[in-house]
C-alpha cells in the first residue's frame, strides 16, 4: 500500500518531532504529500467557570499561535534535512481528537502519524490518550510513534 497524503498533528514535543522524522521517511519513500498540523484553541477557557478578559484571551491566542508556528518551523526544518517538502498549518479550532480526524478526512490523508507519551495507570485515566481518541474516531490508517 503507498499513502499519498500524510498528516502529522505537532505540539512541540519531543515525540511529535520523532512522529515527524519517521513520517518524513515514509513520505520520501512512497514520494507522499506531508502535512504537518498544530492546533490552537479558539478558546481554551470555554468550560472554565471564571469570568476573563478579552485581553486575556487575546493574549493567549498570540502566545499559542506563535509557539505553534515555531513548532511548525522545527518540523520543517527537521523534513527539509531529510530532502523531504512539507506542508505546515496553524489551525484555530478546538484542541480534539474530532478536530485532528475533521482535518484528515477534509485533506484526504490516507495515513496520520503521531507521536504518542505511552502514558499508564493513573495518568491514562486522567490525562486520557489523545492519540487512542484520535485512533477509535477515524477509520483512516494511523501510525503511532512513541519514541
């Protein structure tokens, strides 16, 4: 099987830079688009049950964004070592596993590669998986990397 249309979801960890490097080898493999994804919240104190300001929020959005961006430029430069062009987008939506598999299934990705913390235990139970989310709500292949 060749994939065509890659995507890769960044938060700026180590594991999502390791998800990039063994996407950006599969991609100068099959000669695949790569896309490589980070998703700022819109806002990320919807549920909260305190009153902030605008400017607040404001603020939140430009630091987010530009931390994204600089995620997004790492990943770059890390695919361009490997001879290998990338697509990077800033995307301004809810920070979910239905916001990485909306974006898979509109860019029609035939592969989402992912970095994953192998959380256990406790941490699992409350930190949850956000990889095992995104791989339970899309039939779309996805490789999950985790180291």
């Amino acid at each position: 099987m060749s994939y065509q249309n890659i995507l890769v979801p960044i938060d700026g960890s180590d594991i999502a830079y390791s998800a990039i490097q063994h996407a950006a080898e599969i991609a100068k493999a099959f000669g695949s688009e790569l896309t490589a994804i980070s998703i700022v919240a819109d806002d990320p104190f919807a549920a909260a049950d305190f009153y902030y300001s605008t400017d607040m929020l404001k603020e939140y959005i430009a630091d987010a964004t530009k931390n994204a961006e600089e995620a997004l430029s790492k990943a770059q430069q890390l695919t361009e070592q490997l001879g290998v062009k990338i697509q990077t987008k800033v995307i301004r939506d809810v920070v979910s596993a239905t916001t990485v598999t909306k974006i898979a299934e509109s860019s029609k990705t035939d592969l989402i590669v992912m970095g994953s913390h192998g959380r256990k235990g406790f941490q699992k139970l409350f930190l949850g998986s956000f990889a095992q989310d995104v791989l339970g709500q899309t039939q779309i292949p996805v490789l999950i990397v985790k180291q």
